[in-house]
C-alpha cells in the first residue's frame, strides 16, 4: 500500500495526520508515486517533480516534449515547474508548454500543479526583470497567455530584488494569489534574512508562502545551515532545483567531457569546473551508487530526498528514458 510521507514543521501537526498515513489516492498513476506534504499546507507534492528549464525550447522537438510530459504525469508526477524566462528564447518552454497542456491534459487540471516564476530578466527596458509591482502583475499575465491557462498553482518571485521593497514585491504577490491568477505564493534563491521577512509579510497578509525553492544537491550543500530549518520552521515547503548539479552527477562526465556536452556550450557550466578532484569524488560515489544498485543520477536523487524538509526534487530531462531512469529513484530504500 502507498504511504504519503508528511513533511511538518511541529509534532503536533504530525500527530493529527498519523490518521491519513495510509491514504491512497485511487488512480493507477498515483500508487507508485511517493507524495510529501509541503509545509504547512494542504498540498502534497510528488517526490519528484518535472521543472522545463532547459530542454523544452523552442529548437525542442515538440513530439519529445509531449511524451516526457506525458509520460511524466502518468507515473503520478502532478507538479510541472517553469518560469517566464525558460527557453531558449525566453518563454519558449511556456509556450511548448501550453501546447502540449492543451492537446494531452487539460481535461485533468484539477489533478495538476503548474507553477511559473518571475523575477530574471525576461523583456527589455527597466521593467522587465527583477521584482517591482508592475514586472511581476505584467509577468503573470503574459505566463498564464502562453500557457493557455486561467491561473497557476504557484507563482513564484524568482530571486531577491537588491533595490525593489520587500514589501513591493510580497504585496504583488499577495495580490496575484487575491485576483485569482495563482492559488499560492512562493520564493526562490532567497538568502535567509529576506527570507524570514518575506514569510513574514505573506503570514501577515494571510496569503502564507508555500514553498521555497533553492539549488541543493551533493555538491551544493549550503542550504542545509539555515534555508532548509528555516522553512520547516516556517511551515514551508521546499523544492530542490539542480538536484544532479547541471548534470554533474548524471553519470555523463565519469570519463572526461563528452563532445555533444552543454558543458562545451553553456554559459551555467564552465569545462574548468569538471577538476581532477572533482572527477575523483564523482567516480568515488558512483561506485558508491553502484554498490547499491543505483545509477549515479539516482544515488544523487536519493541523497537530497533523504532529508525530510525536501518536498520534492525537480528534474530537468531530454528523453522519456532520463526520466524513467530518475523515477526509479522511488523504489529504493532510503
């Protein structure tokens, strides 16, 4: 039987759900999901979730797209992160998005949560990036007309704004969530004290934040000294972006760097990073992983899920077979 695992910042909420720990949700694409509960809330989030930032394009062959979106949801995966500047070009992954939603799962929108974020720089001019009132209200209206939708599930500030009022940016979300254009708030790549105020703000406002979403992952661990006991504190969820470091722990790079590599072309990850030290440990826990069993990508996975502030883990693919290999993830013991 499908056990949920409930994510809860006190023991007193733990105890009033010991009663749905075996709650089971009734179609076949759910059972062999594990779901986590995100924050303070009522929402579950599957383990692993589907993000679109680099491999949903528009050089993207659409075809692929829709069988890994679909693929994704029919082994229980309900929640699909972008943001309006995934691509390439900026709100390209949006509009391919919208597409494949329209053709393949728009008659299951109730069963989905479909999140976008605003905050990086997206159109030209001083209002298109970071988070003043009228870049984020212009952001979500332009996200929901690609995407084909009424609303999102979560909207997102995508990264502190050095210059903008906290207050600004929190009360345009506040607003988003009150129009009927998001049904939750969320922020990203916040440091901590911006945080506690943004969480703050959102509490006050009784529009409370669902989720954070950070970089965490065996190479990334910064997150573990305040940002994750923060959000469990808080009563917040937390979703892991770059759970394999932009491919470092997918098991590619074991030999060297291969000549089809983003590495070779991409402005996020740099060949001097890929160090005989580095290879050295990343070598050391693939045999780690494959004394157990696992693939690198999949040791990897199962490393940040092994924390229980993690809500869910999202997973960047370029095939139905990356995914499916990820998603065997969930069968392993922890």
């Amino acid at each position: 039987m499908q056990n949920f695992e409930y994510r809860t910042p006190t023991s007193l909420i733990v105890n009033e759900l010991k009663c749905l720990e075996n709650y089971r949700l009734t179609a076949p694409r759910y059972e062999a999901m594990k779901y986590r509960r995100c924050g303070h809330s009522g929402i579950l989030l599957p383990e692993i979730s589907l993000g679109f930032w680099h491999n949903f394009g528009e050089a993207a062959d659409p075809e692929k797209c829709r069988a890994i979106v679909e693929t994704a949801f029919d082994a229980g995966i309900t929640y699909f992160d972008l943001a309006n500047n995934y691509g390439p070009p900026y709100g390209s992954a949006e509009t391919m998005f919208g597409r494949i939603w329209k053709r393949s799962l728009a008659d299951h929108r109730d069963e989905i949560l479909i999140a976008t974020k605003a905050g990086h720089d997206m159109w030209p001019g001083p209002y298109g990036e970071w988070g003043s009132r009228k870049s984020l209200m212009a952001s979500i209206d332009q996200s929901l007309k690609r995407m084909q939708l009424d609303y999102v599930d979560i909207f997102y500030s995508h990264r502190p704004d050095p210059v903008t009022p906290l207050e600004e940016t929190m009360q345009a979300l506040v607003d988003i969530v009150r129009s009927g254009k998001a049904l939750y708030a969320g922020i990203s790549k916040y440091p901590p004290e911006m945080a506690e105020r943004a969480y703050a703000y959102l509490r006050e406002a009784h529009v409370p934040c669902l989720v954070y979403q950070g970089k965490y992952n065996m190479l990334n661990r910064e997150h573990e000294e305040r940002i994750l006991p923060q959000a469990a504190e808080e009563g917040v969820g937390y979703v892991a972006f770059s759970p394999l470091a932009q491919g470092l722990l997918s098991g590619r790079y074991l030999n060297g760097i291969p000549e089809d590599s983003r590495m070779r072309t991409s402005k996020f990850l740099n060949e001097s990073i890929l160090t005989p030290e580095l290879l050295a440990q990343l070598r050391a826990w693939n045999e780690e992983a494959r004394a157990e069993g696992l693939s690198l990508a999949q040791y990897a996975l199962r490393w940040v899920l092994r924390r229980p502030e993690v809500t869910s883990v999202l997973v960047g693919v370029s095939s139905v077979e990356q995914l499916q290999d990820n998603l065997r993830t969930i069968s392993y013991p922890r």
